[in-house]
C-alpha cells in the first residue's frame, strides 16, 4: 500500500512529556505523586486569574475573540510594545511552530544549540528544514560558533534564554556581539519562557533589540511564572510583517476565552511575580545546598528548574524516584553528555524537601 503520510515524519518523533501525575498514581498505586518534570509552576495560577475563569465560565458556549483584542492591549501597556506587534498562540509553542510555518522553504536552515529546546528541531523538520545544532560550551549557548554557522540558507536562529535544560542564559554582551553581526535577513527568535525568574543584571531583555525594521522575535509564556501552564497561552513580539503572516495561517480562535481572561488578570499580579521569583531563588539555593552536601555537581540556574550530575544513568535515578512518587526528567533525552544528569524543577519547599530526602535514599542504596 501506497503510504499516504510524509516522508518527513519518518525522522520525527512525537514529543514525549514530563510524565503526568495520574499515570503514576494509577500505574504505582501510589496516593502522593510530586511532579518536578515539566518546569511549571509549583504554586496553582494566582487568586485573580482563578477568579477572573470563574467569572467567564458561562461565557465558554462562545467562540473566544479571535484577536485577542483586550489583552493585546494589556500587553501592549505592560510591555510598552504596540499591539500591532503582538502576537498570542495557544502556548508559545505554537509561536514556534507558526514562526517555522511563516519562514521556512524545503532546506533553509535553521541554527539551535544543543541540547536546547527539543521543539526547535519539530518545527524546523516539519517544514523540511535543516537543523545545525552547535553544541553548548559549559553548558552555555556558544554564541560566536553559532554566529560562525550562519550562512546563505540560515533563516531562524533560536536562542533559548535561560536554555532549557541547563537554565543558562546568554549575556547581554554576547548578544549584543551577535546581533552586530548577524545577517540581515536572519531571524533571530529570543526564546524567554523563563524570563520573569532570571536574577542577574548581565541578563539581556530581548525586548531592548526588538525594532520593526529589525527580524528579531521575543517570545514568553504565561505556563511558568504565572501558573497557566494548563491553560495554554503564550505570546511573541515580532515586526507586523511577521505577525501579520503568523495571522494568515494561525487557527481563526487558537487563543480559548478563559485562558485569555486568565492571562489578563495575571498581568496586574506584578507583587505576587515579585514573590514567586523570591520564592524560586530561596528554594534554588535550598536544592544547591543539599546538592552541595551530597557532592553532587550541577548546573547554576537562572530558571525554575536545576541540572544535576547524579554520578549513575539517570534512568535508574527516575525509576527509584519514581517509586517514592517522585517524578523528574532523566538528562538521555538531552544527549550522551548528559546521561548521567537530571533535570529537576524548582518545586514549594515542601516538594523539594521530600525530593531530596529521596534522592539521597535513592544515591545511597545500590
Ligand atoms: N520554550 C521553552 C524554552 C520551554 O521550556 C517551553 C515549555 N517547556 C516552551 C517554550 C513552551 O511553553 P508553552 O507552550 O507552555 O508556552
């Protein structure tokens, strides 16, 4: 029989996410399951943002507004960008699906650090691009070799910051190095999912070099800071040429009504942001402490998760965890260099207390 799906897909594989609390608790028996997997929020969305779903509720037999009118104009304030350059999708994973959708013709290439994202590559594959993946140095986004790897066909280059996995950011002198030299013609897609924890004033706001004559994209989320993981809604700012074209080909209502009024309401809880990013940093210090005393190694963080050197293959550490209701992510999916990490998520204090009391059960027995 004759296959009818694409060639393309062949190299691809379906994504495959922090695994959910339910599965384990059904497949293990277990009453408490904590999920420090997927680098969201530990804390649900904020009171105004569950009120503001409450209120709309019976507003769910309507189509939500397509545009996104009401809170592009939020945005628009809170960032100080014009609401023509804005651009909302059903998490900012859709952003980088569209961005590859609007840009990318068969064998244009497309520039990643690796390990990085793991959508990048989808995105780029599924529009029958090429990706060149220049490998992180100590952990970091090598910005000069992936400056060197732009050529003629380079159309996309995205730089995750803080990267995920390893929390690193790219500093404001590296980028402003890079953006001197970067081709015109070249899109340069800052990644920010993690912008609202990153605690360090060499930390670049890829807002600063965002200009309309100019192919750079900023793109955050309401799914980490904000708690809204599960509603889906995140944003990008690009040139209207950009957004205009992510407008032709996006689904007519990709945005649903009670993420949007979420989304709203969160922009006004600026204290509690404020809070949540204190939070995060205490318990950052907490989880490198005990990882000090353990002797293990990891990887400074500027996000809302930690990369751990754990000394054993890191998918034995997830069954044990796993086990004790634990759920991370084992560092293999991220490349031979890192099969011996994992990646945690910055969970309440309660969550990393019970993290740790395991991890060491775990790291002492044989
Ligand atoms: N970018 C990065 C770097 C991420 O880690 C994530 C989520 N894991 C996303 C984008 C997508 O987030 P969302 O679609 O929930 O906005």
């Amino acid at each position: 029989m004759k296959n009818f799906l694409r060639s393309e897909l062949d190299i691809l594989k379906s994504y495959s996410p922090g695994k959910p609390i339910s599965d384990v608790k059904r497949e293990l028996g277990l009453k408490e399951v904590i999920k420090l997997a997927s680098n969201e929020s530990p804390y649900p969305p904020f009171p105004e943002a569950i009120e503001a779903i409450w209120s709309a509720r019976n507003e769910a037999y309507r189509y939500p507004d397509s545009g996104c009118v009401e809170l592009k104009n939020k945005l628009a304030s809170f960032l100080d960008v014009l609401e023509s350059n804005l651009m909302i999708g059903n998490g900012s994973n859709e952003l980088l699906r569209l961005l590859a959708q609007v840009c990318l013709n068969p064998g244009d290439e497309v520039i990643m650090a690796n390990p990085s994202f793991i959508v990048y590559p989808t995105v780029t594959k599924i529009m029958n691009g090429v990706c060149r993946e220049i490998p992180l140095k100590n952990h970091k986004h090598d910005l000069v070799k992936i400056l060197d790897a732009v050529n003629d066909k380079t159309k996309i280059v995205f730089i995750c910051n803080p990267n995920n996995p390893t929390g690193t950011i790219v500093t404001k002198t590296e980028v402003e190095d890079f953006l001197r030299n970067v081709p015109d013609g070249v899109m340069v897609v800052f990644d920010e999912a993690y912008f609202e924890y990153v605690d360090n004033k060499n930390y670049p706001n890829g807002l600063d070099y965002f200009s309309e004559d100019k192919q750079i994209v900023v793109l955050r989320t309401f799914s980490k800071i904000y708690g809204l993981a599960g509603c889906r809604i995140g944003y990008g700012i690009a040139s209207r040429s950009i957004v205009s074209a992510v407008n032709k080909i996006r689904e007519p209502f990709n945005v649903n009504h009670l993420a949007q009024v979420a989304a709203m309401a969160s922009l006004g809880c600026k204290n509690q942001v404020k809070e949540r990013k204190k939070l995060n940093l205490e318990q950052k210090f907490y989880l490198y402490k005990a990882f000090d005393e353990m002797g293990l190694d990891y990887v400074k963080s500027e996000a809302n998760f930690i990369l751990v050197d754990v000394k054993k293959d890191s998918r034995e550490v997830f069954d044990k965890l796993l086990y004790k209701g634990i759920i991370i992510r084992t560092g293999n999916i991220f490349g031979l260099d890192y099969e011996d990490y994992i990646r945690v998520t910055i969970g309440t204090p309660e969550e990393n207390k019970k993290f740790i009391k395991a991890l060491r059960e775990v790291l002492s027995s044989r």
